[in-house]
C-alpha cells in the first residue's frame, strides 16, 4: 500500500505527478479546497463577495458542479447567495441527462437554479444549427455558435436575475487549451485578456470569475468522485467537431511525456497578462439591435441570428 506523501499515515488515493506526491483522501481534498480559497482571495473577493448574488453558469458536467458544490460549502463564510444557471441548446442525446444531474444535484443541496432554453430564447438550437452546417447551408461550426450563445443568454438571464457575479467551472485545461487556441489564431488581445477574473467597467457586464482557473481537469475529476457528486458521463456528440478538441488531446499527450507542461504553459499565459495595458483591445459598447455589451457595432450574437433567418 502506498502511504500519502503529507501525512504519510494513510492509503494515497490521487498521484500529482506534475509535483512528484501522492496524497490521501483527506490531504487531497484539503488541498483543493485550500487552492480554491486561495484563488477566490488572491483575486481580492474574500469580502467582496458579502451579500451579493453569485450565479454559477452551470452544464451539469463535473467542473460546473464542483464549482456549484464549492461555491454552495463557501457560501456562510463568504456571505453570499447562489443561483445556478443552465442553457438548454437543445442537443439530444446529451442535454437532456445533464440537466437531469443538475436538477438532482440543486435538489439535494437545496440550490435555487433556471434553465433557459436557447430556442425559446434565440430562435434556434444547436442541434438546428449542426444540421444546417452539415448540409453546408451555413459557414459556422455549431460549437462556435453554440458558445457565443450561451455565453449571451447567461449574462442576460444573469441580469434580469439581480446577479452581481457569474462564476463558471473553467479549469487548468480549459485555460490552457483557449490559451492554445488564441495563440494560433495570433489573438494576442485575447491572449493577454483572458484570466481568473474578467471585469469591465461597462452596463450590462457582470463580472466572471473562475474558482478552478488553477484546477487540472484531472483534479476536478478526483474531487467530484471522492466527495460522491454523479454525471452522466455523455459527452456533446458535437465536440470532436472543435479545435478545442483536438488541442485538449494534443496537450494531454504532451503532458503525459512531459509532466507539468499544462502548468508551464499557465504560467508563460500568466506571465503575459502583465502586459495586458500594453496590448491595444477594443473597447465595449452597446449592440445596436439588442443594447447587449460587445466590442462591435453589432453583437456577435444578433449578427449570426440574423445569418441564421437568411437560410
Ligand atoms: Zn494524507
Ligand atoms: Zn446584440
């Protein structure tokens, strides 16, 4: 049996082989607590978040409940209340049983949460949109679409909701794998903008915050599992589709030969941040049609509805 690395009394249950260690249930699940305190103070919301509204844009997959899950245990410390919020895009043979999980979940953990749907909402649904884009009717790939809408319908769910904070389940990963994607589409606005915590001064935008930012998906995964949280383990049948997925296994296969290299790369991504003022970035205003935040005349949004009614 081998024996945890920090306490070396009982049985290791999860190896970081980025940091040589193995550690026991308890120590693990102390230490990814810690790091996600750490993270929620180091970005200076350890009393600002006291009596505010938090929603937690939410899948039902295992980053956005544990982000759920933290956020519900941090909640008396911290003073605030939670609302977890669900896009339905309307793809079978997924959505319907992850939304299922988190229905069960809020129900047992008595969190209030709101589904929208995308079509009632938008007009259109991915599924639509994957089967448009398959015919070559439109030159938009569903999950570019699917994540500008969903982003759009959370920020204005999160507004008429009184929200004053959105926290979504991002992880080491995810990070590094946009970070990837900006860098080879030479977006280095993107590149220098993108952190733990997004704010803009500007109506209508409420500020994000990511409490995995410093989590591998690897972590996130054991900690879902060792405290007994369940998902359906279906993925978007739409995701072999995206970039994202061909560099998250890229990145994986690196990482396996040469372990700590996603911590690498997070830490060059961090390094960059800092110049951030230096990199000129367009401003917000509000879109034309919908009076939403956007860095154009029109929201990306209205602009691929209004491509969608031409078809
Ligand atoms: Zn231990
Ligand atoms: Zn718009």
């Amino acid at each position: 049996m081998v024996l945890c690395s920090l306490c070396g009394r009982e049985p290791a249950v999860a190896k970081l082989r980025y940091a040589g260690v193995v550690l026991c249930r308890e120590c693990f699940l102390r230490y990814f607590e810690e790091r996600v305190r750490r993270t929620l103070d180091s970005l200076g919301l350890t009393h600002e978040l006291s009596g505010k509204l938090v929603a937690v844009a939410t899948s039902g997959g295992k980053d956005s409940l544990n982000t759920l899950f933290l956020l519900n245990k941090l909640k008396e410390e911290y003073d605030y209340d939670i609302l977890a919020i669900l896009i339905d895009e309307g793809i079978s043979g997924y959505r319907e049983f992850k939304r299922k999980a988190l229905e069960a979940f809020c129900d047992k953990f008595k969190i209030s949460f709101k589904v929208v749907s995308m079509r009632d909402s938008l007009g259109y649904d991915i599924d639509t949109v994957a089967k448009l884009s398959y015919e070559g009717k439109i030159d938009l790939k569903p999950c570019s679409v699917c994540g500008v809408f969903r982003r759009y319908l959370v920020n204005l769910e999160a507004l008429k909701a009184g929200v004053d904070y959105i926290a979504t389940g991002h992880n080491l990963d995810d990070e590094v794998q946009t970070f990837i994607m900006n860098f080879i589409r030479g977006d280095l606005a993107s590149m220098v903008r993108e952190g733990p915590f997004l704010h803009e001064d500007f109506p209508g935008f409420i500020p994000r915050f990511k409490p995995l930012y410093y989590v591998p998906e690897k972590e996130s995964l054991i900690y879902f599992m060792l405290n007994g949280l369940e998902t359906p383990y279906v993925e978007c049948p739409y995701a072999p589709l995206s970039m994202r997925y061909y560099i998250r296994n890229l990145i994986n296969r690196i990482e396996y030969a040469s372990p700590g290299t996603k911590l690498r790369i997070l830490s060059l991504k961090e390094h960059l941040r800092t110049i951030k003022g230096k990199v000129p970035s367009p401003s917000l205003r509000k879109c034309e049609i919908c009076g939403m935040p956007t860095t154009r005349r029109v929201c990306r949004t209205c602009e691929i509805r209004m491509l969608l009614s031409r078809v």
